[in-house]
C-alpha cells in the first residue's frame, strides 16, 4: 500500500513540474520584448490554459482518491498532448506530463 502511495507521487510530481513548465514557457513568452501582435497574445493566452490544467491535475493525482487519480492522468494526458500546439514547456514540460499521466493510468 505505502509503494503505490509513493508511485502516484512521483506520478504526481512529473505532471506537477511538467505543468509549471508549460505555465512558465508561457509566462516568459509574454514578458519578452516581442511584437505584440494578436496571434502572440493569442498563443499566450492558451499556453496559460494548459499549464493551469496540468497543475491542476498533479494535485488530483496527489491527493485525489482511486476515481480521482484515473481522472487527474487522463487530464494530464490531453493537456500535455494540448501544450505542443503552444510550446510544450521546452517541450519536456510536454513530455513530463504525459510521462505522469500514464503513470497515474498504470498504477492500481
């Protein structure tokens, strides 16, 4: 019981960090010193979204029950795949994320 408590953490964690990577990469590609033009604006807007999603997910995961934890990897699932169309988070926010919702979908 204690090792599959540990597993959806680590689960957890990666979604969690994959989350604020997207949510940073985000962040960062509004403050820099770039044309500020409709479709930027508009990129940045929906990286925030996933990024929230993912974070928001790493929490259901971590302290979320059996039915919880199945839902918060599904969601970590679509919302890493979703990030690629806005930067990924460097792209391993992107992979950190799927890598824990799997994870979290594996685990029993």
């Amino acid at each position: 019981m204690e090792a599959g408590r540990s597993l959806y953490s680590v689960s957890a964690t990666l979604v969690l960090v994959g989350g604020a990577l997207v949510f940073g990469y985000s962040i960062l590609t509004m403050i820099t010193p770039i044309p500020l033009n409709p479709a930027n604006i508009a990129k940045t807007a929906l990286g925030l979204v996933p990024g929230l999603a993912l974070v928001l997910a790493g929490a259901l995961i971590f302290r979320g029950s059996t039915k919880t934890r199945r839902l918060g990897g599904a969601l970590a699932i679509a919302f890493g795949v979703m990030s690629i169309f806005v930067g990924g988070g460097f792209f391993l926010g992107m992979v950190l994320a799927i890598a824990g919702g799997i994870a979290a979908l594996a685990l029993r």
